[in-house]
C-alpha cells in the first residue's frame, strides 16, 4: 500500500505523510476554477464520501466529482486499489479528545526542544477548534480544525507542546503562521471563569502568543548578534585573541549553571478583557519562551514558562491541586488569517499532576497493622476472660 501511495502520484496532493502539504497542493482547482484543498488524510473525520474501508475503496475507484480527485480504477488493479485503501487507512487516527489535560511532575529538567525524548513519556489530548464567527472579523473557513496538546512540569518551570498540520508553512511579516494559550489571569474559586474568547470587562485573561515569523526574525537575530569582525587592536594576533576567548568561555562555562531552555525565543505575554482591550506586557514582563519548527506539514511548537512570576495582577500563577481553565487560538499565515480572523477553541482544563508521597502508604499500612492487631487483641481477650451469662429464674 504504501508503494502504490508513492507509485499512484498521492503524495503530490496528499504529502509523504498524508497531511495535505504535496508539492502541487497550493495549485489544485476544483469547481469553477475556485482554489481547492486536498484532503487531510490523517484526519478520516473529515474526508469526503465517508471514512470506512468500503467508503474510501469506493473514492479511490470512482473518483470524486468536480474536484482534482479522478478515479484510479484505469491505473490500479481491483487488488491494487484495497491495498492502497487500507494504506490510507491506516494514515487516519481518532480524535483523543479529554476535557482535562494532566500536566506530568518531572525530577529535575525539562525537555530542551520540541523533540525532546521525554515527551514521548506523556499522553496528549487533541482539541477541536473552530473559526471565530464572534465578533468582527470572522473567519467562517479556519484551516487549522484541532491541535494535539501535551504538558509537563518541574519545581520551577511549566512547558507545553503544541503540534498542529499545516499543510503550506507560507508566512511573512502580516500574515503568520500563529498559535497562542490563553489562560484567565487568576484562577477561578468557582464555575464562573472570564468569556472564552479572549475574557471580558472585570474577568481578563492572559495569552501567551506565538508567531512563526517572529522566532525566525528573533532567532536571526540572535544568531548574527555577535561581533564578526576579525580584526585585531594591535595588542595581539587574531589566533592569540581566539585562544584567549575560548579560555574565557571555558571559565565561565565552569562558573555559569547550565542555561534552560537554550536557543528559546521569547514570546509575546498580553492580557485582554475583550476583543477590543487588549494590551501587551512590558518588556520586563515577558516570561514565557517558545521552540518550533514545521516539518512534513505539521508544526511542533514548545512553549514555557515560570510556574510563579512577580506579576501576580497581571500574570497566572500555577498551582498543584487546582483546575485550571485554558483555551487555544490558531492562525494560518497562507489563509491569510490574521486578529480576530483565527480558529479557536472553548475552555478546557488544566491540572498539574502530584505524586503521592511514600508516606501515605506508610500509614495506611500502620493503620491496617494496628486495626488487625487490636482485632485479635478483642479476640484473645474474650477468650481468656468469657463473659458471663446470667440466667433469669
């Protein structure tokens, strides 16, 4: 099946890996000429004429009308063509959608990217999201339909990876490929938590916002920050100042603790109590640091911050044994989306995970010790000294 995939041209359309970001994706017209869009095929709730083994043999034979879509049944034997569907198949997976997100306790650091090998130790969630048809402007076709959310946290710092498919990673400096958590300011003691799409009037928010063309421009910038001349002052040669500079690093690497989160950019932190009073944090308050890179028509952005800042008006603060009520926003730069014109999710929550301390099955062990003990102490005792019975005459 999945040579018949490379043999059949699908990945033209349909990318290597089935998430809609072939090399002819962005030129594909369907009725009337209008811009269409290929399928995802890892999201089966979505594909057109069904998502069974049969519905998806049935497209692949016939074909789908007034669409790039054509039938494979002059190209592909009747084998040929149920191997390629239950490859296809196979491509497709459920939506794991839970309302709470369980943030996992780790002993001592974080993963330093996006790839980091312990993400693979912690269950994600994906939430739907929709386009914000709330207030002006709308966006009644979103590109991005969910996100897939996982979290993980240490004494000191809380990260979060975002992965979502994009099919073109097409951006510039107005229209950007974007992502942002919301987060309500102070976390609600009851039911009433702030308006879900971006807080309202005494209830803020706070969000956390991540633009793809921004890490690039800052990580740029940061890469070409040095000093690149390589002239001397007349004092030394160019060799003797090199060595003298990597003996100075090698000194202060001794001295300086190991950095966190190396290569991280910084991130916008704002607040808002509604669509039209948003502010962005000053300078000093900006915490929250980001890491992504899109590949193969999926984005893989890690986000983090401080569990507790000095901010504690305008900032959240994060606290074990509480739920946490949050929210998702997503922007396609190639859909040209941009403000309010975005996909958005409803609130969902968020619990940072604590692990039982040793000493709670300590005493329930001593608690079981001393109830059988002083069972069979009651027991020995009646035993010893039977009560007596008086008989009424």
């Amino acid at each position: 099946g999945k040579e018949l995939f490379k043999e059949a041209k699908c990945l033209l359309c349909h990318g290597e890996d089935g998430r809609a970001d072939g090399q002819i994706t962005t030129t594909l017209k369907g009725k009337w000429n209008f811009p269409y869009k290929a399928r995802n095929l890892t999201k089966s709730w979505l594909f057109k004429g069904g998502n069974t083994t049969k519905d998806i043999y049935r497209t692949v034979t016939t074909g789908i009308n007034e669409t790039p879509m054509g039938t494979y049944a002059d190209f592909l034997t009747d084998e040929d063509r149920w191997h390629l569907t239950h490859y296809v198949k196979t491509l497709s997976h459920d939506m794991n959608t839970e309302v709470v997100l369980k943030s996992k306790l780790v002993e001592g650091d974080l993963p330093e990217g996006p790839d980091g090998a312990a993400w693979d130790t912690v269950s994600s969630i994906e939430m739907p999201l929709a386009g914000q048809i709330v207030a002006r402007p709308r966006l009644w076709i979103p590109s991005v339909n969910s996100i897939r959310i996982k979290s993980m946290y240490n004494k000191e710092d809380i990260v979060f990876l975002l992965e979502w498919d994009d099919k073109t990673n097409e951006q510039d400096e107005t229209y950007s490929d974007a992502v942002a958590l919301q987060f309500p300011t102070k976390i609600p003691e009851g039911m009433k938590k702030p308006y879900f799409a971006m807080g309202e009037s005494g209830k803020s928010v706070t969000i956390w916002h991540w633009r793809a063309y921004d890490e690039f421009k800052q990580t740029e910038k940061n890469e070409n920050g040095g000093n690149t001349e390589a002239a001397t002052d007349g004092g030394s040669s160019v060799a003797e100042h090199e060595e003298s500079e990597e003996q100075e690093e090698e000194k202060i690497a001794e001295e300086k603790p190991k950095e966190k989160f190396r290569g991280f950019a910084t991130i916008k932190e704002m607040n808002a109590k509604g669509f039209k009073n948003l502010a962005e944090q000053s300078s000093n308050s900006q915490h929250s640091k980001s890491k992504g890179y899109w590949k193969n028509g999926k984005w893989k952005v890690m986000i983090t911050r401080p569990l507790m800042t000095d901010d504690k008006k305008i900032d959240i603060q994060f606290e074990t044994g509480k739920l946490i009520p949050y929210a998702l926003a997503a922007w396609d730069g190639s859909n040209s989306e941009i403000g309010g014109q975005k996909s958005i999710s409803s609130w969902y929550y968020l619990v940072l995970e604590i692990t039982t301390p040793r000493s709670v099955y300590l005493y329930v062990l001593i608690a079981i010790i001393m109830g059988v003990s002083i069972q069979f102490w009651v027991i020995g005792r009646i035993r010893r000294f039977p009560p007596k019975i008086t008989t009424e005459e």
